[in-house]
C-alpha cells in the first residue's frame, strides 16, 4: 500500500485528460511566438494561471496582487527569491532550522553571513530575543529582512503558526525604527507552501512569495512554479537563476501543463470542500490504530508534534510518530510491500537522525524510531485497515519481540 502522499502522489488522471485533451486540440504552440497557435497557448496559459490563483486565494482582487512564474517546482523556486534577494542590499534573512534542505541549502549557499536560524526547540520568546541581539550587535545595518517559512513541515505536518510573522516584523521595525500603517509590515515574507498547496492554503494569504510542486497534488515531476506579488517581478526578473529571455526565467514555456495544473487544482478545490472530512477521518482512524497497537503491546508511543506556538495546527495529510524502542529503518525494512517513510521525503535514503525532529528538541532515541505516514484523499478507508492490522501491527509485534530479547541478551 502507498502511504507516502507527502514525498510524490500518482498522477492524476485529470492530468493525463488535460494534457491530451490540448495536445489533440492543437494547442501547443509556442506562447512567446507571434502567430495563431502562439496567441492561442498565450491566452491559454494567462487564463489558467488567472483561475489558479483565484483558486488558491478565493478572492479575485486578492489574486489579482499575485503572478506566477512557471519552473520545475519547489527547490528550483526557493533557489530563485532566495539567490534574487541576495542580490539586495543590506538583507537579513531569517529562516527555521526545521526546513526543507532545499531551504537551509540555499540560504547555506546564498547568504552564507547574513542569515539568522530560528531554533525551534527553543521558546518563541528566546528566540526573539536572540534575532535582538543579532541586530544590535550585527557590524552591518540591515535594511531589508526576508522571512522564509514553511506552510506545512514536510516531516511532521506542523501548521506554521502566523503569528510568528507579526513578531519578527515588530522586531524589524523597532530596530529600524520605522512605524508603518496598521497591518503594513516591513519583511518580506516568503513560504515554502510545498507540502500545504491546495490543502492548507489560508498562510498564503499572508506571503509575498511562496512555491509549489505539482507533483504533490498529482501532477508531473518537474513541474510547478513561484507565485509571486506583482511589486517583486523587477527583482526576480533582475536576478534570474536561469536565464535566456526576457522573463524571469528563460526557456520556451509549457502552456499545456499549466492548464493541466489548471484542471488539477479545480478539482482538488472543489475536492477539498466535498472531502474535508475524509481526510480528518482517515488521519483519525491512523491514530486510532497507533494508539491501539501501543496499548496491546504496551509500547510507548509518541506523535512527534512541534510545540503549541510554532506550529499551532496538524495537517490531517502527515503523521509522524514514533513506537520507543523500534528504529524506523526496522519498521520500514519490515513492510516489504508497502510505503511509509521514516525521515523527509527527500532524503529518505539518509540515516541521519532528522534534522527536523533533533531541531524540535526531540531525542534522538525517539527521532530514530520515527516513521511518517502520509496520506490523501484518495486512499482506501478499508485497505488503509488492512494495512493497519495485518501488516503493521504484525511487523510492530514481531520488531517489538526483537527489541525485548535483546534487552534481555
Ligand atoms: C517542504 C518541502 N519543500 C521543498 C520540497 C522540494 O520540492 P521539489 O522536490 O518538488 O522541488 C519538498 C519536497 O518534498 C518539501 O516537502
């Protein structure tokens, strides 16, 4: 059974559809070509990113605030506002040390100085009075403060807490001395929406910047895009990562995959409304299920969750816990046939102990027992069971055998 909803999903067949429905309807041409098939992949292409972002934000005038520029998904697009913003004068960036790779990587590469971490197994309060410190005992005055978050953590589906951004925008503003208009704020706020496109997308509201992959959502590997606020496209186009054109980033530009991503995103709005419920209940019936083999075997069990305030909601798509004392290679070397995951999607090869649950503070005995099971809309109430009780269960039975002999030798 597929439960790793989180590292890629199948593609959808409303992908497929769409792509051979323009295909066959001539519609391929080239969108920056002065002729008819040209014009007409132009218009496509506009008109789908129009109703993608009214999708995302469910507010035309607020959607209208925003472009989208279409590349190869989330790294190459945390890649390009990160090295773009570098390119500034006088920024301080300011980012969680429970990112994705592709963020800690590029803030390592880009500003490899003027960066500050947010620690999360630290209190919000410590870590607003370091970011104080930083910049009163900082030999740079730092005109400019990027925020980078993450939506929804890929490891264990915390919900980044919005408040955050007020209080570091405060911070800014003290230290600048600069008061502004109520709600007018003084960073620049970017988020890595991977993991949250179309299924937590209320902080976006919040962002100036924020990335996406299709392939989370059932489209193409390879394919998705920086959803920007019209005021930064001098910036990124000034500073591609790629160019070769006049855009922001160069190449010839694929129209029928944007309305393929069009298509898809209709559908998981309209999915989410008709299944919000779905999704709560099979989390809830993974839970259930967790806690029932804990209590039958009488094995501790943990959900690595972050703390209160960072991280103040649970993506019902991403669980991630922890049986004490059975490792989560183990667990995974036991389901043969079946897919969950024991660290980030990406780097689920690694054996490191995550950095994401060392960096919330957890121990690295209930780190390196960690899994995460993540899942969507479209999985099986019933296999998900069968899964549950006839191949998990067994494999934590028989893994916890192990572990009690063992602790016997
Ligand atoms: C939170 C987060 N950010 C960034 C990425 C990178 O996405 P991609 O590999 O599609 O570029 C991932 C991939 O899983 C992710 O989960």
């Amino acid at each position: 059974m597929y439960l790793d909803f989180a590292a890629t999903n199948k593609i959808s067949q409303i992908w497929i559809d769409s792509i051979i429905h323009s295909n066959s309807k001539n519609l391929f041409g080239n969108p920056g070509s002065y002729h008819k098939a040209g014009f007409e992949a132009l218009d496509m292409m506009e008109n789908s990113t129009k109703n993608i972002l009214n999708d995302i934000f469910e507010d035309k005038e607020i959607a209208n605030q925003y472009d989208i520029c279409y590349n190869s998904g989330s790294t190459e697009s945390i890649n390009q506002f990160i090295y773009a913003m570098s390119k500034q004068q006088n920024v301080l960036i300011v980012y969680e040390n429970v990112a994705h790779k592709a963020v800690l990587k590029s803030v390592q590469k880009y500003f490899p100085e003027d960066n500050f971490k947010l620690e999360f197994s630290l209190t919000v309060e410590d870590n607003l009075k370091n970011l104080k410190e930083f910049l009163e005992n900082s030999q740079k005055y730092y005109k400019r403060c990027v925020l980078v978050l993450t939506s929804v953590n890929n490891e264990t589906g915390g919900i980044i807490n919005p408040e955050i951004i007020g209080k570091i925008d405060n911070i800014f503003k003290d230290y600048r001395e600069i008061s502004t208009y109520a709600g007018e704020r003084l960073i620049d706020v970017f988020i890595d929406h991977t993991q949250g496109f179309m299924k937590n997308n209320e902080i976006v509201h919040l962002a100036d910047v924020f990335c996406f992959s299709a392939h989370k959502i059932g489209g193409m590997k390879g394919f998705g895009g920086l959803v920007y606020k019209k005021e930064y496209e001098r910036i990124l186009k000034e500073n591609s990562l790629i160019v070769g054109g006049y855009e922001i980033r160069g190449g010839t530009k694929d129209p029928i995959s944007v309305k393929a991503l069009d298509d898809l995103v209709d559908d998981k709005y309209i999915r989410r409304i008709i299944s919000g419920d779905t999704i709560v209940h099979l989390h809830n019936v993974i839970v259930w299920k967790l806690q029932e083999i804990a209590n039958e075997y009488k094995i501790e069990l943990t959900f690595n969750k972050h703390s209160d305030f960072y991280m103040k909601d649970q993506s019902p798509y991403i669980i991630n816990a922890s049986f004490v004392g059975i490792e989560g290679e183990s667990l995974m070397s036991s389901l043969i046939d079946d897919c969950i995951s024991t660290g980030s999607a990406c780097n689920s090869s690694e054996l490191k102990t995550s950095h994401v649950l060392s960096g919330m503070g957890i121990k690295k005995l209930i780190a390196n027992c960690a899994f995460r099971i993540s899942i969507d809309e479209t999985v099986n109430e019933e296999e998900l069971k069968d899964f549950l009780d006839n191949r998990f269960k067994p494999a934590i039975k028989f893994l916890a055998r192990m572990r009690t002999r063992h602790g016997e030798e």
